[in-house]
C-alpha cells in the first residue's frame, strides 16, 4: 500500500478461474458455513482448510519439540501453578478440529 500526500492504492490479488462444483455439495457448504453467495462459499471454504493446514503445520511442530511439563507445579514464582504433566495427553484425547 502506497501512501502520499495525494494519493493511495490497494493491491489485492485475485484469480478468476471456471469450474464445474457439485451444486449439492456447494449448497451443504454454503448452509455450514453460513455464507450467502457461492463465491463467499468457495473463499471461505478455502480459507477454513488453509487455516486447518497452518494448524496442523503447528501442532506437528509442537509435537516434535521435547517438553517437559513434570514441574510445572512449582514453575510459577506465586506459590506454584498448575500441573501440565498429563497436557499433551489431554489434548489428544479431545476431538479438536
């Protein structure tokens, strides 16, 4: 974004493409998703599996980092904090999307 005394622009980067979507499939989308048009259905479904993809990135960097949370009890310098021994296992056990 260039910004002067007189003028301003904003770049934003597109693609139009044409492609043949299941209609039953884009409507399911489009009623989970709450959107209104199927181009605000296509981004965000984009969008959505994007982000799962970072998150998954993340977590699998998280899970090959060796951690140790057995003392975490007396980690915290106010009269100690809660145990994270069983963190991981924990979070494993929910169904996270």
């Amino acid at each position: 974004m260039y910004t002067g005394s007189q003028f301003w622009c904003i770049l934003i980067i597109m693609t139009r493409i044409t492609v043949e979507i299941n209609d039953e499939w884009l409507d399911a989308a489009r009623q989970a998703l709450g959107t209104e048009t199927k181009v605000a259905t296509i981004n965000e479904a984009l969008r959505i599996q994007a982000v799962r993809i970072q998150g998954q990135r993340i977590a699998a960097a998280f899970d090959s980092a060796q951690m140790d949370f057995g003392t975490s009890e007396e980690a915290f310098g106010y009269g100690g904090g809660r145990d994270l021994s069983r963190l991981a296992e924990n979070a494993r056990d929910q169904h996270v999307a």
